[in-house]
C-alpha cells in the first residue's frame, strides 16, 4: 500500500508538516515544577459545579507552583453546542473569581499556544492525522451507522466485545482500490488510529488522585478523525495538551475507562503524556431515598453554576467548601488559620479522596455563614449590593441609598471571637435588616404572654421619656431595669427565678416589648446600636406608633 498515495488522496489540502506546527509551540519556559493545566469545556450552554470543582484544582496546582492555568475551549461537537455557550462558560468562571493566564476570551485569544478554540484547529489536527496516514498508523473507514450498528448486534449476540477490532475492523487493511472507489462515490468516511494493542495487555497508570492502577490496553481503532474532518475528543486531547504544553490533566473520572486510548495515542505520536488527576463524581443524599447517588442535571438544580449566583450564595463561600469536599485536611487547616486567605492552604491531589466527594447543600450554608462572618461589614455590603442590583432591585435601592447606614447595621457583632452567623445567603439580607427601613417595616406587635397591652403602653411610655441614642448597650440595659421595677417585673432575671409568682415577669420581658415596638419583631440583633443607626427620631416614632396600636 502506498500510504504517502493515501495521505495525499485524503489531505490534498494540508501542506504543513507536523514539525512546522511543532515549532510554533515552544516548550514553556517556566521554572523546575511549575505545572500548566487547562479546563476543557464545551460550550454546551451548561455550566455545572463539576466544572468548578475541576477548575478549583487546576487553578491551585498551577498557581501554587507558579505555572498557568489556561481555558480551552472543547467545541469539537457541534451538536451539542449553543449560541453563547462560550460567554457562559467565561462567566461563569469570572463570577467564581477564577483567572485564566491564557486561552480563550470573548474578544479573541490571549497567548501564545493558541487558537485556544478547538474548532479553530482543524488545520493542525489534520496535519498530525496525514502523517499518522503516511506512517500507516491511521486509515479511513467508510463504514455507514447501519453496518456499524449490524456489527454491534452481532457481537452481543455472539457475546463478544462491542467495538471496531480484529475481524469488525473491516477497512483495516482493505486494498486501496476499495478506497479510491469510496472516494470516488464521495461516501463519507473517518479516520481510525490503527491499534496494536492487546486486550490481553496491561499498561501501567498512576494517576494522581486514583494512585497506581493497571489498565487494559486498548484493541480498538478508535475513530481520530470525523467525517466533518474535525477530530473526536481522544485525538484532540493528545494533540493539544501536548503542544500546549500542559503538564497535568485534571478531568472526571468518566475519562478513566478511555485513558489507554489516550496513553496509546501518546506513545504512537512519540510524545511524554501528561499527568493525570481523575476527579472523583460529586454524590449527594438521595433525599427522597436516603441512598447515594450522582447529582443530577434533572433533579438538582444545586447542580447548575448559576444556581449559587442566583440564589446568593457567596463565592468564597462556594469555593470554601469545594475546597472542603477536595481536600480532606482543608477543614483543620481553616480551624487553625481562620482569617487566612484561602489561597495560602497548601493544596495538594495527595489528599484528595479517590472515591465520591459527598455534596451537602447544607454543610455549604454553615461555610456560608462562617465566610460571611469574618469578612468586613464593607466587604458584605459591596456583595449584597451587586447581588441585589442583580436579584432584587427594590431592596437594592433601599440598601444602598444610604451605605453607612447598611454598612452600620452590618456591622453589628461582626468581629471578635463568636461574630453573629445570621446570614449564608445574600438573599438573607433583606429578612434580616428588613425592618431598619421604614418602607419595609411591617411590625408584628404580638406581645409576651405575661405582658398586658396596658403595662407594655406604660413600658414605652416610659421608656420614650429617657431613651438616649448615645447610651451604651449596658446604659440601656439599666433603663430597662429601671422600667421593670417600676411596673412589678423582676430588674434581676435570678431574683424572678427565685420567687416568680412576685412578679409579672423579669426585665427580659421589658426589653422584648421595646425591641417589638421599635424592630416590630422578638428577634433582632443588639436594640441600643440598633436604635443609634435608626437615630431619635424615628425611633421616638416608633415608639408611638406601637403605644398607638396596642
Ligand atoms: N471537553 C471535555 C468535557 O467537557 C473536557 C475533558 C478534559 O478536561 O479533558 O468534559
């Protein structure tokens, strides 16, 4: 067979030979260790927390070590593609604050070791491909779906192994008149890497999350090339990561079964193979079954990237507990150090687990509201500011007319060793501050059960009579006993414990009236400061109005 013949009968149009595209992909120059990694995703409209999940420890293994981390865009499928799916898959990693140093942008490429865009590369694919050809190591295949599918019926029947091997591998070694008969018709056709593996083989694997494993060797000659001339995503994989020069591939581990097709392809080209990190699949409570299972784009719509932006859930927050579920030493090390940036925690796929990492939604919420707690009253004013432009623009307006104001209220209990937790989600601002803007303020007045609307008229009247804006908490605190004892509640919560049946009720009551009147609810965080932000005037109003509605 004159494969030279072959190759030009297939590629008339590809001049460049593989070395002249070798030589536009310089070996980075980067120092001993440094890593480069890549995401890989296909613009399918869909972004998913599988995607971040992978993304988080490309962008820690490269940055940790003072590599790249660069984004490429998979849009070898065009079936599965969407209009805007690459602004998508952009954003979404913006939004989670993950910086790409090189690859794919919306205004075009950025780097050198582009096009970052798979589509963009048939050119250099099919370069690689016709020599492949040359060298005998590839050929067409002009099988239709149907004898294909005839194959598979046959092999179930006869229970062999599925595929296109041995004796199913029908154009492997046909004669070149078949082939130029096909050409001729125009069949469409695509092009298969000649295997010389054995099923009877095993290669060698150590991958950096799974460890040590032997694998299969791969028999199939798999399909490199489709008929549209661009390449399937094993031959695409090989030849990128490679001349991009990326030293670790961290993918799902739904790639595992195809890896010997990947480690074949490499060995054929004469190149070194990546590092491999097989991610573990994100599992979650059935919460219907109690069971175990993957998280599903059907089911879950904890799944979908645009969930945690939509709903408010704060992205250190995310990224905390991604690095929680990655890292099984990550959770000591932030007891240890709980103001240190994320990014200082020595990240490493030694201590990722091997098995499923179990999502709890829940577990989430407690990062949420451990991160919001540390962070400056400034800091969360600036997130709940943008995420409300975005989600909820009345209660942005409100928010931000007067930031000091926000920023006060925020700013109560935060600090110190047991900072307030009362929020995990953006979304909670507004229930939780609600009540601090008049347009918003629907009070319930409910009373305690021991306190009379009479004696609670007479508390506030009281109390309307010497509130002081300035006081401290405890200066209030000791108006408030004051206020007890002049109406026969206890000034001393233990004196009422004593001998309860001497009192209507201790100085908790008292207070509870007027945090209800003022906040229009039994629960709010400390009354003087609060009544500080809110300022005399409003608060001698409110005062009024729930004296008035009692
Ligand atoms: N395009 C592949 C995917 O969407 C990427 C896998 C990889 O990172 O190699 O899953």
């Amino acid at each position: 067979m004159d494969y030279n013949h072959l190759a030009e009968l297939l590629f008339p149009h590809i001049r460049q030979t593989p070395e002249e595209v070798e030589a536009r992909y310089p070996k980075r120059a980067l120092p001993e260790g440094a890593k480069v990694t890549r995401m890989g995703p296909s613009p399918t409209g869909f972004m998913h927390l599988g995607n971040l999940f992978g993304a988080l420890v490309d962008e820690r293994l490269a940055h940790q070590s003072g590599g790249v981390f660069y984004l490429r865009i998979e849009d070898t499928d065009k079936k599965r593609e969407v209009e805007g799916g690459v602004e998508t898959i952009l954003k979404a990693f913006a939004s989670f604050g993950l910086h790409f140093d090189e690859g794919a942008t919306l205004q075009g490429d950025s780097g050198a070791y582009g096009p970052y865009r798979q589509s963009r590369r048939a050119e250099i694919y099919q370069a690689f491909v016709k020599s492949l050809v040359q060298r005998g190591m590839a050929y067409p295949c002009f099988c239709t779906e149907e004898e294909l599918a005839q194959a598979h019926a046959q092999q179930e029947a006869a229970k062999e192994n599925f595929g296109y091997y041995g004796k199913y591998a029908v154009w492997r070694d046909r004669p070149m008149e078949d082939i130029e008969a096909e050409l001729q018709k125009g069949t469409p056709y695509v092009i298969r890497f000649r295997s010389e593996g054995s099923i009877e083989n095993k290669v060698r694997h150590e991958d950096l999350v799974k460890g040590k494993m032997e694998v299969t060797e791969n028999d199939q000659d798999v399909v490199i090339l489709k008929s549209d001339g661009i390449p399937t995503y094993h031959f695409a994989h090989v030849v990128d990561d490679h001349l991009m020069g990326t030293t670790v591939v961290v993918r799902g581990e739904e790639w595992l079964a195809t890896l010997p097709v990947h480690l074949q392809l490499f060995r054929a080209m004469g190149w070194k193979a990546p590092k491999y990190a097989h991610t573990a699949q994100l599992m979650k409570i059935d919460p219907e079954t109690g069971g175990k299972r993957k998280l599903s784009k059907r089911k879950d719509p904890e799944l979908a990237l645009d969930f945690y932006y939509r709903e408010g859930y704060p992205v250190p927050a995310v990224l905390e507990y991604l690095m929680t579920l990655l890292n099984s030493n990550f959770e000591e090390w932030r007891r240890a150090n709980p103001d240190a940036p994320m990014d200082d925690f020595p990240f490493s796929t030694k201590k990722m687990s091997g098995s499923g990492a179990l999502f709890d939604i829940e577990k989430l919420r407690d990062v949420s509201k451990n991160v919001i707690s540390r962070m400056p009253a400034g800091t969360a004013y600036d997130y709940i500011a943008q995420w409300s432009a975005d989600n909820d623009p009345d209660f942005h307006k409100l928010f931000t007319r007067d930031p000091a104001f926000s920023k006060a209220y925020l700013a109560i209990g935060r600090g110190g060793k047991k900072p307030r937790k009362d929020l995990a989600l953006w979304s909670d601002a507004k229930p939780y501050m609600d009540f601090m803007f008049d347009e918003l303020f629907q009070p319930d007045y409910t009373l305690p059960q021991n306190v009379s609307a009479d004696d609670a008229k007479a508390i506030l009247a009281d109390f309307a009579g010497v509130f002081d804006e300035n006081d401290t908490p405890e200066g209030f605190f000791d108006k408030m006993k004051a206020i007890a004892a002049a109406h026969g509640f206890a000034a001393d919560t233990k004196a009422f414990k004593q001998d309860p049946g001497q009192y209507k009720g201790a100085v908790g009551d008292v207070s509870m009236v007027v945090r209800i009147a003022v906040a229009g609810r039994q629960n709010a965080p400390d009354l003087q400061t609060v009544m500080g932000i809110l300022g005399r005037a409003r608060v001698l109003e409110r005062l009024r109005r729930a004296e008035a509605a009692l």
